[in-house]
C-alpha cells in the first residue's frame, strides 16, 4: 500500500490539521526526508501553503488546532505545535502551547526547525549577499566546488533546490547537486 494511501486512510480522508476534506497531499515534516508513517501527514494546500509560507498565515484558520494537538500521531502533534509556537504572540495559541504534552524524542523533532527558539539565539543561514536562506529555497552556485571526498566539482551557476539546513553551523546547507547529496559553504552561494 502507498504511504499516501495509507495516510488517506489514517486521516479517514481528511486533512489532518483542520480537517478540511479538498486539495490533500501528503506532506513530509522538515527537517525530515522520510516519507513514511512517522515523519508525514495528510495536509490540505491551505495549511501547506500556510506552513511553507510565514507571510501567509491567518491565525484564525489555525484555531482548528484545539483538536488536531491532541492527535496520537507524531507528525500531526509536531505541525500542531510548531505552528501554535509561531502564532502564540495571538494569546490563544499560548494556552494550548500550555495544555499540550510532547514526549522528549516528539519534542525535539519540533524544535528541529528552529521553530520556537528566541530570535536572538537563532542560529541564521545567509547567502553571499546576506538574503536569509531558509529550508527547501533554492540557490545557485556562485563557483565551482570541489566536493571533498569525491572527484566530482560543483560547477558555477548550478541550480540546486529544496536546500536543508545544518542547526549548528550558520554557515553550511545541504542540497543535492548531480544526485549526490553535498554540503555547501553559504558564502559560494546566491538565492534563487
């Protein structure tokens, strides 16, 4: 069976965030590339386009979270928790954040995004002309890199898409460059 199918069927058919029943697809939950029980959902194109895109929430489609949080699957309680962290500055999202429990494992899985954690400490990836880089933007290689460990070079103007970034160091991404999955040095790069 198909993990989509099988997500359709653990949802009974229904986005598993708002319950909206139009325009579902599944979505893998960042950092994660896993797409399989433990790390996707079953999302409508409103709370993926929401998700993917801060500027574009309205915190009261949200509020739809009251009863989605308390869902026994782990990638349903991540998304219900990350997006009542990005929106607790409302006041409501701030209670349910209160009422929620996450096992440590699901927690950290949460936070993986850097998805509640203070501005100050926030660990932010630039490109070469200081644009900030967020996980699955696009770039393109400024010169050609030499990939360590293997003969391959990188070349000049080479697109690569749906970056993922390294938590602990501002200034590395990873994308895939030729099908091989590299890391890259944000100073040799320019957003899309």
């Amino acid at each position: 069976m198909s993990i989509e199918r099988e997500l359709q069927k653990r949802s009974h058919y229904k986005c598993e965030l708002c319950g909206n029943e139009e325009q579902l697809q599944v979505y893998v939950v960042p950092p994660s590339k896993n797409e399989d029980l433990d790390h996707a959902l079953i999302a409508c194109a409103t709370c993926v386009n929401q998700i993917e895109d801060p500027e574009a929430v309205d915190a009261n489609h949200w509020r739809c979270l009251n009863d989605s949080m308390w869902s026994e699957h782990k990638p349903v309680q991540v998304m219900a928790w990350r997006m009542l962290t990005r929106l607790k500055a409302e006041g409501w999202p701030q209670d349910l954040l209160d009422m929620m429990y996450l096992d440590e494992e699901t927690l950290e899985f949460a936070k993986a995004t850097g998805e509640g954690v203070d501005d100050s400490n926030k660990i932010v990836h630039r490109d070469v002309n200081g644009v900030i880089l967020e996980a699955g933007d696009s770039v393109v290689l400024i010169k050609d890199l030499k990939v360590k460990g293997s003969s391959m070079v990188a070349k000049q103007g080479t697109a690569v898409r749906r970056i993922s970034l390294d938590h602990n160091n501002p200034e590395y991404i990873e994308g895939k460059v030729d099908g091989q999955h590299i890391v890259i040095i944000t100073q040799y790069v320019k957003k899309i």
